[in-house]
C-alpha cells in the first residue's frame, strides 16, 4: 500500500515553547522525534506576535473550562483552596485567567514550530511529550525529564506552567495548528528517510 494513502500516516502540529528554546532543549525534541521514526517536514523559530498566538489557542468555553479543572484537580490533590489560590472556584473563570497567562507567555522569546508526518505521529509526540502537567509526566518523556512544574506552583505565581513543548491533540487541532502556522509552500513532504523501509 502507498504509505500516502494508509490511514496510519498522519501530520501533526509540535512547538517548542520558550521554556524549551530558552533552555537549549530544542535539539532533544527533535532528535526524540526523530528516533522514533518520524519525519520533519516543516520548522522554523518565530517571535509571534500577541495576536497569532491568541489564535493558536481555542476560544470556546468548554477547552478553556477545561484549563481551570486541570489547575482545581491539582489543588485538590493538594489539600488547596481555589479561592484562596486564585481567587475564584470557578473553572471557566480560572481557565480564562490561565488561558491568559498563556497567551503572554507564549510571546516573552521565540518558540520553534514544526510539522512532522508519520504512522500514527500525533499519538506518538504526544508519548514522547508526556503529561501536560510535567509533575505527572513518566520519566523518559521531554517533559518528564526537563520539567517539574504544575498548576500548584504556576497558579499562585499568576503564570503559565512552563511544559517544554506542544503537541496537537486530535486530528482537527492538528489540522488548524499547522495550517495556521505554516503555508503549503513551507511543508517539504517529498523526501524519504532512508531508515523507513526497514521500519514499515
């Protein structure tokens, strides 16, 4: 079967974020995703402006609720109060607060974006990321091996968790992340990696 036309193959979005760029990890990353038998078929380091990286990040109620339960699991785990912590217990009113504190932080260096193609690709970047939150990531992961952080500790500094990297998590957000940060013409897809046909 043509590897274009298997329902394996599949594009997804990866950024380095400023933590990671700021840090000298973008070279682990990459060579992570690269190990693992995945191509890289776009890259590149911008400074985004405030705007783009408002729109990276969805808008609607239910994700950014969704970003305020991932802070309350935690402080729940923790024995916190959300209102002492933050302010408020509700969830949509905390995940506005750290969508918010995202969206600056995003813009404080510059972030390396990516678009990388392989069997199952966001599935497997989203292992080699690990947990979102890097006090639950498995050791052997970016994000297990170079963070610590965690809502606990971002929450009461009024900032962002600094997690090394982004990886899309279903296929449409991969869709409109790399749309949004890449023209076709920047996508290269027309090489082969020399390893892959002893892997498929």
């Amino acid at each position: 079967m043509d590897k274009k036309v298997n329902p394996a193959l599949e594009r997804t979005f990866v950024m380095v974020k400023p933590d990671g760029v700021e840090r000298g990890i973008i070279g682990q990353v990459i060579s992570r995703i690269e190990q693992r038998g995945l191509k890289i078929i776009a890259m590149k380091m911008v400074k985004p402006t405030l705007e783009h990286i408002d729109k990276h990040y969805p808008t609607d109620e239910a994700w950014i609720a969704r970003l305020g339960d991932k802070g309350f699991n935690v402080f729940k785990e923790l024995g916190l109060d959300p209102m002492e912590v933050m302010g408020t217990d509700n969830n949509l009113e905390a995940g506005k607060m750290v969508r918010g504190w995202l969206v600056s932080y995003m813009v404080e260096a510059p972030v390396v974006a990516m678009v990388v193609e392989g069997f199952h690709a966001r599935d497997m970047v989203r292992k080699i990321a690990g947990h979102t939150l890097p006090s639950k990531a498995e050791i052997g992961t970016v994000r297990g091996d170079f963070s610590v952080d965690s809502p606990a500790a971002a929450n009461t500094q009024m900032r962002a968790i600094k997690n090394i990297m982004h990886a899309s998590e279903t296929v449409e957000e991969a869709k409109n992340e790399i749309a949004h940060w890449f023209a076709e013409e920047e996508i290269f897809d027309d090489y082969a990696r020399s390893d892959h046909s002893a892997m498929y």
